[in-house]
C-alpha cells in the first residue's frame, strides 16, 4: 500500500508537460491525498504471535496414567486424563461448601484483586486517551483587551482613535495526519499494556484463589498433625501411668519413669509450635478473604472435609501459553515492545501539523461577528528531523533491544511454566507413594507400639523397647499427615500450574476492550 501510495504521489508532482499549465491548481489537493492515504500505513514491525513450543509433553519420559492407592481418606488413585479441560472453579472439585465459600469471599473482598480490576481500567483508559490523538482538535477563545498607539504612530482604526478596545473570538482546527502511523504504533502499544494488564488480573485471581486453597489445606494437614500430637500425648500419659504403677510395685527402676515422664514433655512440647502455626494460617486464610485477624473465621478444614479429586486434567503442551495468564501477560508486553519500535522509527520521520482558524475582531463586543469583522487562516507545516545529536537514532536502537529483552522474558516465562506444570506432575505421583508408604509405616508403628505396651504390662520388655516404639509410632503419625497435606496441596499446585480455567470464566469479557 506504501508503495502505491509513493507512486500517485510522484505522478501528481512530476506530470507532463501537457498538465504542466494545471499543476499549481491541483498540487494541493495530490499533496493532502498523498497525505491522508499514506496515513494508512505503519511504520516498524507488525507483531507476529510467538509460535507454541514443539514438544510433545512435559516430563522425558511418560508418566504412569494413574497414582498409586492407600486404604486411608486422602489415598484414593489419581487418573491424569489427557486434554482434559478445566473448570473456571476448580477448587469446587475438592466438594468443600466452606473452601468454596471463602474462596467466593476472597474474590469479592481482596483489596488486591480491586488493585488489579482498577489497573486494568487504567491501562484501558489510556488507550481511549491515546486514540483520541487520531481526531482533529477543536477549541473556541475569546480574548478581550484595551490598547493605546503612540500619537507619533498611525492610528490602526477606522475611525483614528489612538486608545481602543479590542475583542477577538476564534474557533482553532488543529490535525496532524498520522502520516507514518506513529500514533497508531503508540495506540497498538497501549492496547498490549492493556492486554497484559488483563492476563495480571487473570493471574492474580488464579493466584487468590490457589492461595486460599493452599491455605485451606495447610490448615487441615495442622489440624491432622495437632490430633496425631494430642493421641501422642494420651500415649505417652497412659505409659506414664502403666510405669508409675509398676514403680510402687517394685517392677521398674524409678528411672524409667522420670524417661517416661521427659518424653511425655518432649511430646507435649511439639504441641504449641503447631497450634502458633494454625493461629498464623487462620489469620493468613482471614486477610486472603479481606477481612481483620479480629473477624473470626466460622470456617475450618480438615483432611476428612476435603474430597481428593480423582481425575486430574493434563493440558497439551500447546495449549499452556494459550492458558497460562503469566505467559499470555508476557507475550503482549512483548506486543507493546515491538509496537514502540515503530513509534521510534515514526519520531524520525516529517510530521506535517495542520491548522485552521476563524474567528472575529471588533472594537466593541457588540459588533463580532458583523460584515467586515472576520477573519481565517488555513496553515500547514512540515518537519523533518535533521540533526538531533543521535538521539532520535538510539532511542530506536533502545526499542529494538527492549524488543529482545521482553521476546527473551517471554521465553524465560514459558520454561517456567513447563517447569511447573512438570513438577507439579511428578509431586504428585510422589506423593501418593509418599501416602502409601507412610500409611503402611504408620498402621505397622500402631501395632509395635500396641504389643509393646501389652508386653511391657506383663513385664517381658525392658521400658526402653517401649520408648523406641512410641517414638516411632509418633514419628508415623505425623508423616502419614503431612503427606496427605502434601498431596491435597500438589493436586491444588497442578491446577494453578495449567492456568486455574480462567477462559472458561463467564463473568468478564473474553477480548480486552469488550
């Protein structure tokens, strides 16, 4: 299109000698043709959306397609189920009304969730600020003023008064053609800002909502692991009793019973660290839902009140920077990156500013706008940079390398997100060996420690045997928690790794700008 344009402006400016007589008579009307329809183009580079990464899964090798089991809540067997799509509330999959009541509260009430709703309202309004460049502008002024000429000078009214009141009004057109698509580059550029201030909005609500899941089920897995501590105790006071007894009757050394009676501090000395953690993830799971530590929280959660889903979704390599709100952000800055090389470029190029202006003078405001009083301007203007000290050449070269820093951030992000997504997996398989393990541990420890205590009633076992089987039973019970924590919070971590469904959401525009 350029170029054609290029070609009817050299034919009206360089004819024959045939329309030679004609060509003062119709040079201006080839000029703002030439003007106007070269307007059409854009200088710099037009985007060109990153292609998809060519690999075919996320891990070397293929993942088994389920986990393993336990005979416990919690343990039940995980099917990834390839390309299978995500709901925009996925946390209603763990069938918990409170998580997904307080998750609701959070987006509601977060004061960083608004920030990003208000962010993205900026950057939109910034590109209406800027489209309006593409407009004439339009403005009215009166002035009004008293003037008095030195007698030695011509009196400049009609009617030779030397002293005189002056009144002007005047509507001013101004316009500059976007001749080489500078502003339309700035407007593009803009409209990519606004783009990735979109998918921020996504990613902090992903993040929200993954945050409060997160916290949810670091509170259920303290809530596990402060049960398993307090039966640890009961434990330990019933030994304590059992060696007491025995002591009066002579059976056991009283130094088995002050080892009885440390271990029974140690135990219940694990006890407050864990209570102080699940008072700090309450007030956590408070400020994520926008309230005050002072606001109690009517909801609480344990492994038994999530349900672990059974069916885990496993995005297409191709299809997770199409859904990951941090990679998407990452490609529109870039969007914005390449769109300012244009605008660089455009900066050195002619500018050709037009004007107009009408108005009226008179010596009495009565007499504006009367025959006789009025006046017009029609100006134009063109500015070619020629000397500048390099500045308008580097501020290109700047564009072009901020251009390349941001397509290697984008690429930087998308490894990120493959790591995630990767790891993600592989905790997951981990950890539902971790629960069978642990579980197997855990029932094994239950039944040492059981003959121990039955043993050491009937005075078969020295103390010391019982005290090494509480310890272990202790140390299972607390492992078979965490690791059921860990599963429920890895399966959380796989949905927010694969983007949260945020494109199934149907309460906000699909497209920027809807």
């Amino acid at each position: 299109m350029c170029e054609e344009i290029h070609s009817v402006g050299s034919a009206a400016f360089h004819g024959g000698a045939k329309g030679k007589s004609k060509r003062s008579h119709i040079l201006p009307f080839y000029f703002l043709l030439f003007t106007f329809a070269l307007s059409s183009c854009a200088v710099g580079p037009d985007f060109q959306k990153p292609a998809s990464p060519e690999v075919a899964g996320y891990t070397p090798g293929p993942l088994p397609a389920q986990t393993a089991s336990g005979d416990v809540h919690g343990g039940e067997a995980q099917r990834l189920v390839q390309e299978m799509d995500i709901p925009a509330q996925w946390w209603t999959l763990f069938h918990s009304k409170p998580l997904s009541g307080l998750v609701e509260q959070a987006i509601k009430k977060n004061p960083d969730l608004e920030s990003a709703q208000a962010a993205l309202r900026v950057a939109r309004e910034n590109v209406y600020a800027q489209e309006g460049a593409l407009w004439p502008s339009v403005a009215a002024s009166y002035n009004a003023s008293q003037q008095k000429v030195p007698g030695q000078l011509g009196a400049p009214t009609a009617s030779g008064a030397y002293t005189y009141s002056l009144h002007t009004a005047q509507v001013t057109v101004a316009y500059t053609p976007d001749v080489f698509g500078g502003t339309r580059r700035q407007i593009e550029s803009l409209e990519a800002q606004a783009g990735s201030q979109r998918f921020q909005l996504e990613a902090t609500y992903l993040t929200l909502s993954s945050n409060v899941v997160a916290a949810a089920i670091q509170e259920a897995g303290l809530r596990g692991q402060i049960a398993a501590t307090k039966k640890i105790i009961d434990i330990e006071i019933h030994s304590l009793e059992l060696l007491k007894r025995q002591y009066s009757l002579g059976q056991v050394a009283k130094a088995d019973v002050v080892a009885q009676e440390a271990a029974l501090s140690q135990a219940q000395a694990t006890l407050p660290p864990l209570e102080k953690q699940l008072a700090q993830q309450r007030d956590l799971l408070s400020r994520l839902a926008g309230r005050f530590p002072t606001d109690a929280l009517t909801e609480q959660f344990e492994i038994s009140s999530l349900e672990l889903p059974q069916e885990l979704p496993v995005s297409l390599p191709s299809k997770l920077v199409e859904q990951r709100p941090d990679v998407r952000s990452a490609e529109e800055l870039m969007h914005s990156a390449g769109a300012q090389i244009g605008v660089a470029v455009a900066n050195r190029l002619p500018n050709i500013p037009l004007s107009a202006d009408i108005g009226s003078s008179a010596t009495q405001i009565a007499q504006l706008f009367t025959p006789g009083t009025g006046f017009w301007t029609l100006a134009a203007n063109v500015t070619q940079p020629i000397f500048q000290g390099g500045t308008l050449l580097h501020r290109q070269r700047a564009a072009e390398e901020a251009y390349k820093q941001a397509e290697a951030q984008y690429r930087s992000t998308v490894l990120t997100a493959f790591q995630n997504v990767a790891d993600a997996l592989y905790a997951i398989q981990s950890d539902a060996d971790a629960v069978k393990a642990a579980l197997a541990a855990e029932k094994a420890a239950a039944q040492s420690l059981d003959i121990a205590r039955r043993q050491l009633e009937l005075g078969d076992i020295s103390y010391l045997a019982l005290l090494n089987a509480e310890q272990t039973y202790q140390q299972a019970s607390l492992n078979l928690a965490q690791a059921l924590s860990n599963r429920y919070a890895d399966t959380a971590a796989l949905f927010q790794a694969l983007g949260g469904g945020w494109w199934n959401r149907s309460d906000v525009p699909a497209r920027v700008g809807g």
